[in-house]
C-alpha cells in the first residue's frame, strides 16, 4: 500500500505504510540556470532555437510556453516511523529532478542510508545494527533541493 500527498504541485508517493508530513517548502530565489535557453525560444518560434525576428517574441497569456526551468525548491518532510527497508519516495508534478537530499533519523538504533536511484526516486535502506544485517523502522526529518 503506498501513501500519496500532494503539496503546491508536487505529488509526494511514499510505498509501504509511511505516512509523509509536509513541515517546510520554500522557493529559492537565488538565480537562473546559466544553461536555461527557453527565453530564446519566443512564442512563434521553435523551442531553442535564436528567433532571428521580432515575431517570436510576441505577447502571450499562455503558461504554456516559452516555460524555463522552475526556481529550485527547498522541502522539509517528516517520515513517520513506518519506513522500512527497500521503502521508496517517489516525486512527480511540478518537479523535475531531486537535486540534493540529506535525512536525520529519529530512532537512536536505526542507520539510514538514501539512494537516488532515478531523477525522482528515493530508495531507504534502513538498518539496526551497523553490519547491515537486521533491517528496521525508522522516522525522519528530510531534506531535499528540487528542480
């Protein structure tokens, strides 16, 4: 059974019985991506592509173009104490990619380890003992930067 929230766009799926509580989401203002070109593109004109006249850049109410990247996003979730070994969290909706993630346990005898296994997915390997050989559950604070 997975777990769904949604939060100003973005869908939040935790598998398993994991419940995901929004704490924090807070738009960074920091700057474009240098390597952005979808202002180039104008409303008349092909995407990437140097518009050569002034008729791509006519006006538009239209969200859907000329859509650069999104600024990035920093989001604070609590994990409750259900997630288990293997469990994934997994982003869709107004998000493009996970760019950075950090987590805190909340269980004193848990070891967490995250693996980003796709531009979108989070893989929780939640352990008791050191040797990684007794799997367990284990609440979380965690970070994340998204584009």
């Amino acid at each position: 059974m997975a777990t769904t929230m949604t939060h100003r766009g973005i869908t939040y799926v935790q598998n398993g019985t994991g419940t995901t509580t929004m704490n924090l989401d807070l738009q960074l203002q920091g700057g474009v991506d240098q390597d952005e070109t979808g202002w180039l593109s104008g409303a008349g004109a092909a995407a990437g592509s140097y518009p050569g006249v002034l008729t791509g850049f006519q006006a538009t109410n239209d969200d859907t173009i000329n859509v650069g990247t999104r600024n990035p996003r920093l989001v604070m979730l609590t994990l409750n104490a259900a997630v288990a070994d293997t469990n994934t969290l997994t982003l869709s909706g107004q998000v493009s990619k996970i760019v950075s993630f950090v987590a805190q346990r909340a269980d004193a005898t848990a070891n967490v380890a995250i693996t980003h296994t796709s531009d979108l997915v989070l893989t929780f390997d939640m352990e008791a003992t050191a040797d990684g050989t007794t799997d367990d559950l284990s609440a979380m604070e965690l970070w994340l930067v998204l584009a």
